[in-house]
C-alpha cells in the first residue's frame, strides 16, 4: 500500500493517490474508498483494480485538512493502510481509522 500526494501550484488541491496491495485485496472482486471526505458512502469511490491485482484510486482533496479513510473489500471487511501519515480511534466500532494529513 502506498500514498502518494501531489499539491497543484494552480489550483488550491491536492491530488492523492490511494494504492491498495494485491496481497491485501488478495481475490477481492471489489475495493471501495470510504473517508469524511465522502461521508463513509460505501459505494462514492470505487477502486480500479490493476493488472497486478493492486486497486488504486486518485481523489482531488482540499490542502490543509486531515482526512479519515479505510479501504472496504468486498463491502465486508475494512482495511486500514499501514503508509497513513496517522490513525485515529473510532469509539463507535472499536477500531482505528487511516488518517492522511495534507
């Protein structure tokens, strides 16, 4: 899993890409981002899978903001991504979320 992030000097965004392992999604047959920055819709953002089994996505967010986000495989079982700039406990399920810094 990787994170890459690319600030526009045009326009007040940052592109990021999310990168989902193959050995993560294993036989995934879907990959969905689910964050603050799309009210954890489990369905907003779909991730493209690659010939390498890998599932990526790139969002354009907005600079100077922390974003909470996992990765939901096959709309069962979530995923934290271990290259997040940080986590944060989420009380409601017990668990932690990803957190990408921008």
């Amino acid at each position: 899993m990787a994170i890459k992030k690319k600030y526009l000097k045009t326009r007040n965004i940052c592109k990021v890409t999310f990168r989902l392992s193959a050995e993560v999604a294993k036989t995934a047959s879907s990959v969905n981002l689910v964050g603050n920055f799309n009210d954890w819709n489990l369905s907003a953002h779909p991730m493209k899978k690659l010939k390498s089994g890998e599932h990526t996505i790139t969002l354009d967010l907005e600079p100077g903001k922390d974003y909470q986000f996992r990765y939901v495989i096959d709309s069962v079982r979530w995923e934290n991504d271990w290259h997040a700039d940080k986590y944060l406990p989420c009380q409601e399920f017990g668990t932690d979320n990803s957190v990408i810094c921008l």
